[in-house]
C-alpha cells in the first residue's frame, strides 16, 4: 500500500518552461489536493478536487492548472513557471471533502524556477 | 479569513523535558484541528485529529487539546527524546479548506 505518492520528487525548469506534477494514491480517497511550502510558512492549497470530475481554487491558484484525471490521479500543470513558482509541492488526500476526516500526503516535489 | 498561529516558531530542548507547542486561530467555526509531524526534506505524518466536538486526544506521548471558543489547542509531548526533532504543523479545517500554521521546529538534544 504505497499511500500518494508523486512524481518528479526534484525539478528544475527555466523561466518560461512548462511541467506537470503528477500524483496518484491507491487509498480510493474521494478527495485530493494540491498544496506549496514556502520556507517559514505552512502549506498553502492551490487547487482541490473533491470527487471526481471537481476542481476548485484554493487560496493561490494563480499560475497553475489542475487536472482530475480519475479517482486516483490529480496533476499540477505549470504552464509558464516562474521564479516566485519555486517552492515544495505537496499533493495529498482524503476519503471525502467533507467534515471530521484527515488528509494524508505524498512526500513532495521540490521545484526549483531559475 | 481563517488565520492559524504557532508559537514558538523554533524551539530546543534537553532530552527528557515535557513540552507545549501552541496553535491558534482566528476562526472558531472549524471542523477539526490536525497536527502534523514534518521531518527536514520529507512529507507530512499526520498525529492526532482531534474534531471539533472534542476536547482532546492521545496517542502515546502525545496529548492534543482544543479549545475552540478561545482559538487555541496545545499539543504537549512528555518526556521528549531526540527523535522527536521535526517540524509540528497544526491545521484547522473549515469546509473543504485545511488552513496551516507556520510550523514549530523542535529541537530535543541528548
């Protein structure tokens, strides 16, 4: 039982370049988010999906795009990463998106935008 | 909109000390509180979720507190010992929204 896991773990793009960050989980969650780690600031949410076929805007959806592609996969898509882009990405889930359950995460993506 | 606090931002302590990390918020109209675990360059381990109906949970040395009229739950660790030198992140849930702190980095030294 792998839990989420994503892909790439370490990224460096150009100005201007474009990638997608992949991440899939095997726990058949309903829910799964994508979040950013600044140093000195906790995780802020990006997009969410909370079931299949749903996505919405979470505080700093600027610059990114989301696609639900099943129940298991959620990617991040850069299409013109920026410097103010590097950071940690984390993808997590959860079993739905609703009240009284936690939320379990992949290990991360480290992007680095020169 | 929901705020989340912790202090202290850093923290170092001897080997063997009970200790109190702090987490407030602006929005008492939560769901739950989660704290979280972060070790340098590695993903998030959930340690207790403690819902918005209860007071507190366990799980082995630690004890989680909420107390949501006042905005605050305490996470306590007795008897601290070197590997539970990480990052604790709490996070409150509102909605489909996880809101984080800014993490307390713990050092426990032998």
């Amino acid at each position: 039982n792998a839990g989420v896991t994503q892909t790439p773990k370490f990224q460096v793009l150009k100005t201007g370049q474009s990638m997608t960050l992949q991440c899939a989980q095997d726990m058949n969650h309903n829910s799964m988010y994508w979040y950013r780690q600044d140093p000195g600031m906790g995780l802020r949410l990006i997009y969410y999906s909370a079931s299949e076929g749903t996505t919405d805007k979470g505080e700093v959806p600027n610059g990114y795009n989301v696609s639900r592609l099943n129940k298991r996969e959620f990617s991040l898509r850069l299409e013109s990463a920026a410097p103010s882009q590097t950071s940690v990405y984390f993808c997590a889930s959860s079993p739905q998106g609703l009240a009284g359950v936690e939320q379990f995460f992949g290990p991360g993506t480290r992007l680095t935008v020169l | 909109k929901q705020e989340v606090t912790q202090i202290p931002a850093a923290l170092s302590v001897p080997e063997g000390e009970n200790l109190v990390l702090n987490c407030s918020f602006t929005d008492s109209a939560i769901y739950n509180l989660q704290w979280f675990r972060q070790d340098p360059g590695k993903g998030l381990t959930s340690l207790l979720l403690i819902q918005s109906s209860q007071r507190e949970q366990t799980s082995g040395r630690l004890n989680a507190s909420l107390d949501k009229s006042s905005g605050r739950s305490t996470l306590y660790i007795a008897a601290s010992q070197p590997g539970d030198s990480a990052t604790y992140l709490c996070a409150v849930r509102a909605g489909n929204m996880l809101t984080f702190g800014g993490g307390t980095r713990l050092m426990v030294k032998p």
